[in-house]
C-alpha cells in the first residue's frame, strides 16, 4: 500500500463519474435504503452515518438522503436487496472486485459478466483476487487552507490511530483498520478536521500498469460497471 495513491485513482475517475451524478445519487439513495433499515437515526446508525456522510461528499440533496430513509422506515412494500461481492481479471491481468445490492442476482451477474468479458476480462470465482486487497478505513483531507506540514498531520493521524499515511501536494490519506475507522474519524473531526472521502474500501496490496490498449479496454469496463444500477462499487489494482 505504501507509496501509492488511492486518490489519484479517485481523481481519474472523477470526470467520467460527474457525468452519472444522477445515477450515483441513486445508487447512494439504495445504500442509505439498505442502511436505513437497521435503523433510521444515524447517531445509533454507525453504518448510516457513514453513507450519509458519502452523499454528502458528492453533494447529494438533503431532500434526497431524507426521502432514501423514510422508504426504508416504511414496512409497505418493503424492497429486499442483498449485497454480492464480484471477482474477476480486467485487461491486462487487472484485479477487480465489484460489489452490488440488488433484488435479482440473476440479472446481476448476468451483467457484470457480459462486462468483463467484452471488455477484455472474465468473471472469476469467488476469493481469485480477493487476497490481493486489504480491508481498510480510508479518510481523505485536502491540503488547500490547511495550515499544518505533513510531519504534524502525521502526527496527528497516529494518535488519533490512524495506521498509515501518504502525502500528495493536494490530499492527506489517511488509513486505518476497519475496527478502528468510526474512532480515528470522530477523533479527527474533534481535532478539527473535514473529509472529501471518508469510507470503508479495498485497498490493492499491489499495483500494475497497462498500456495504451489495455488503458482503453479497462475505461469501458469500468464505465459499464458503472452505468448498471445494481453495481455499488468496484475495487482495482490499476495505476491511476
């Protein structure tokens, strides 16, 4: 993990998702839906605070966010997603995962699968590539108005109990173990500090670089994956 940038993976994606702001507004609206179900009030809803926050962090109306948890506090027709976790090889070797909340699993795998393969990938079994990431808390603080060097930011990272941090001219990465991420995050904000990205993800052990072509294949993958409405997120091991 070292000495990479989950950022500037972030960032490169970044013009193409601001395109589909609508839909990840909804994709957002089911995850709020999902956690909402466990409980309406985030302050006794650690896993809703934390995709509230997400949707907050990409501009998502109150309104929006508001009407996401009163569906779900609702027992009417109440919908029923389940969450799978995806696995595959991209162009290039690219390890992927993909994860999705859907009411259909059939038509869920159905295309995540017709994704990867006429994207230059293919579908793999469950644990293919899962070992090659690691579970980890992830805070990003921007670096612009911000009067502290990177030695005090570390600093207060690791007694906030943070595990590890990388340094851009733009952002400080901040990661943690997952058990620890709500605590280092509150500690944080107490000490003063905000988030452009706060969130539980799959952090690559390793990086690999494509070339030109395979550059391209992996961009249409990944806008595929993208533009289904079941696919939540999705994890690579591709140098931004």
């Amino acid at each position: 993990m070292s000495g990479h940038s989950k950022w500037k993976n972030i960032q490169g994606r970044k013009n193409a998702q601001d395109a589909k702001r609508g839909k990840i507004f909804q994709k957002l609206a089911k995850e709020i839906y999902v956690a909402a179900k466990n409980g309406p009030d985030p302050e006794m809803n650690p896993s809703l605070r934390l995709v509230i926050d997400k949707a907050k962090a990409v501009n998502m109306p109150n309104d929006n966010i508001k009407r996401a948890i009163h569906k779900a506090s609702g027992n009417q027709n109440a919908e029923n997603y389940e969450e799978i976790t995806y696995e595959g090889y991209g162009p290039g070797g690219a390890a992927i995962m993909v994860t999705a909340l859907t009411d259909n699993k059939n038509r869920t795998a159905s295309n995540v699968r017709v994704a990867f393969s006429r994207n230059g990938g293919n579908l793999g079994e469950t644990g293919c590539v899962s070992y090659l990431f690691d579970r980890k808390g992830y805070l990003v603080i921007e670096r612009e108005n911000l009067d502290i060097d990177e030695d005090d930011m570390l600093l207060q990272a690791i007694e906030a109990g943070a595990e590890e941090m990388e340094t851009s001219d733009e952002v400080f990465e901040i990661y943690t173990e997952p058990e620890s991420f709500m605590e280092v995050k509150k500690n944080l904000e107490n000490s003063g500090f905000t988030f452009v990205t706060a969130e539980i993800t799959m952090v690559p052990q390793t990086y690999i670089t494509l070339d030109e072509e395979q550059s391209d294949k992996m961009e249409r993958l990944l806008d595929r994956l993208e533009d289904d409405d079941d696919v939540q997120n999705i994890y690579h091991n591709v140098e931004g």
